[in-house]
C-alpha cells in the first residue's frame, strides 16, 4: 500500500503542474497576440526607413562629409555587441539560441584579436554569458518592469549606444536578437546597426526614382540615423517579445502533453498495482477460510 500511496501522490503532483503549464499557455497565447500584432505593425515602418536611409546614403558614401554614424571611424578593432534576450525562462531555447550566436561571434572577433564589449538587454543572455565572458560584460538594460515594449524603452538603449561611439569606446555595433516566424519558428538575427549598413545596389523601384531634398542629405542623415538606431532597437526588442511569447507558448503546450503523458502512465501503473494488491488480498482470505 506504500507503493500505491507514492503512485497516487505523484500523480496528484504531475496534474498540479500539468495545470501550471497549461495556464501559462494560455497566458503565452494572449500575449502572443499582442506582441505579434506591435512586431507585423514595426515592420513595415523600419523597412521604409530603411530603403529611404539606403536611398539617402548612397550618395554620401565616400565623402568627406558623410557622418560619422554613415561613414564609421575607419576601424573594426573595436566592437560592441548588444545581446537582446528575454527576462525569464520556461521558453525553450529561445535565450540559450540568441546567447549561443552572441557567444560564438564573440569567440570568432576575440581570435581575430578585436576588443569586444558585451551590453545585455535582458537578465537571460547575461546569466549565460557570464560564466564566460563576465570580464566583457559593460553592463545589463532591464526591462522585467515593461508590460509591454514601447518605444519609450528602446530609446534609453539607442542613446547609450550613442553616447558611447561619440565617446569613442567602439568601431561597430552589432545586435543579436530572434525575428519572429511563426509560434514554432524563431530565427536568430545578427544585425549591425553602427555604421549604418548600406546596400551595394538599392532595390529597383526605388533606383528608377530621383529625389531632391532640402535641406541637404548630410543635414537629414545627420537627424535620421540617430533615429533609425532607435528604431531598429525598437524592432529588435519587439521581435524578441512575439518570439519569446511564441517560444513560451510552444514549450508550454509540450510540456502540458508530456504531463499528460506521464499522468496516462501513472494511472495505468497505479491500477495495476491496486489490482495486485486486491488479488493478493482476495488470495490470503481464500486460502486462510480453506484452512478453517
């Protein structure tokens, strides 16, 4: 009876937590809702700026007045790596990818002997890389108190960063974060957002097109790209939001069936085992009226 007394307690522990996971599904999804629907509304905003900055810029690269978030100091020796992961666990492997990426690109710079500096948004990444690289670690942007990302937390980050290259503490600045697919898909991104990036060939449609600006295109890029950078950061961080939510949810929905698994299992265990029991006891008091 010890044994059917272990075999009931477990069970009774497993459906707890099989309930646990299933609420913080269903918590997942509604917020996945959310963030899906602020990541797909960003999207189309920083690809046109993007293909506006592209448009802009390709005529001041090379130029003595191109500005410097543009044309860069000239250098690589120095890079800064931004590490975008989540605040808290139970989402799979969605921080351990990202730290994973941001660590084997740190390995590949540290062997090609450039200086490297770490910032961590996000508690997760900086836990994991830590063990290695705590040494790098410039510090750690929380956003554990933001129900929801807005751009009001992505700025903070873009001025830090910006603060810094004016100071000249780094070369290039790199992000590392995970776009968002589907609920099962999340893919890694490494990004460099410092210098600006600027496409060989701008796309078709926009090389037919000629347009004049006023002011001049070093006075608007000297305005837009400290915005682009806040904006860029701002799509990172809500990319990283649906996918976290989205690889939450998917871990959750797993680990609710594999409860339900274990539950089926342990009832099979415990009714076979009551079953002995019964027969055993049915056996005793046969053969002990037999004696009689």
């Amino acid at each position: 009876m010890a044994n059917l007394k272990e075999l009931k307690n477990r069970i009774s522990s497993v459906t707890s937590t099989q309930k646990i996971t299933k609420a913080m599904k269903m918590v997942a999804a509604a917020k996945l809702r959310h963030a899906e629907e602020a990541a797909n509304a960003a999207r189309p905003y920083a690809e046109r700026m993007d293909s506006m900055m592209a448009s802009l810029a390709s005529g001041m690269v090379g130029k003595d007045n191109a500005p410097k978030l543009l044309a860069g100091t000239g250098s690589d020796q120095r890079q800064l790596i931004i590490v975008a992961t989540g605040e808290r666990g139970l989402c799979g492997g969605f921080n351990s990818s990202i730290s994973k990426a941001a660590a084997l690109k740190v390995d590949k710079l540290l062997a090609q002997g450039k200086d490297v500096k770490i910032l961590c948004v996000g508690k997760k990444g900086r836990d994991v890389l830590k063990r290695k690289y705590s040494h790098l670690i410039i510090g750690t942007v929380d956003l554990s108190g933001s129900k929801r990302i807005g751009f009001d937390d992505a700025q903070p980050i873009a001025q830090r960063v910006l603060t810094m290259f004016d100071a000249d503490e780094f070369d290039v600045c790199t992000i590392f974060y995970a776009k968002f697919v589907s609920v099962l898909t999340q893919t890694v991104t490494e990004q460099q957002i410092i210098p600006a990036p600027v496409p060989e060939k701008a796309d078709a449609e926009e090389s037919d097109i000629l347009y004049e600006y006023e002011p001049e295109e070093e006075e608007i890029l000297a305005e837009l790209l400290p915005r682009n950078l806040s904006v860029q950061i701002f799509r990172a961080l809500l990319e990283n939001s649906a996918s976290e939510q989205g690889a939450r949810m998917s871990a959750m929905d797993n680990a609710t069936r594999n409860a339900g698994e274990m539950i089926d299992k342990l009832t099979l265990q415990y009714n076979r085992e009551r079953q002995a029991a019964i027969t055993s006891e049915l056996i005793e008091i046969i053969s002990g009226a037999e004696a009689l």
